[in-house]
C-alpha cells in the first residue's frame, strides 16, 4: 500500500497534513473565549522556547569561553 502512495515519506506528510486539518476545524469550531486561552498558551509555550534557546546559547558561549 505505501508504494502506492509514494512511499514512508509521502505517507507522513499525509498523515501531518490531515492532523493540521483537523486541528484548524478543531480550533475553528472554539467558542472565542476558548480560543483566546489558547492563544495565550501558545505565546506563553512560544515564550518558553525562546528562553530555553537563549539559555542554551549562554551555556554554549560559556564553553567556548572556557577553551579559549
């Protein structure tokens, strides 16, 4: 079956395509209220990342301050 289709790959962007459809209806079919706490939790999870990469980016820079 996966030959038909193309193959792993192709069958994985598929199944990524499909479950970022369902997502979106999921998410278009909130109450505003709902889709506002959810907003806000995608910025705060946004927020996170950006601290964990510039955390990461310090250890780094203090590893290579450390070998000269």
């Amino acid at each position: 079956m996966l030959q038909e289709i193309g193959g792993l790959e192709e069958w994985r962007t598929i199944m990524d395509a499909l479950r970022y459809n369902t997502l979106t209806d999921t998410v278009k079919s909130l109450l505003t209220e709902e889709k506002e706490e959810l907003k806000f939790l995608i910025e705060r999870y946004l927020i996170d990342e950006q601290r964990k990469e510039i955390y990461g980016s310090y250890q780094n820079s203090l590893k290579e301050d450390e070998k000269g």
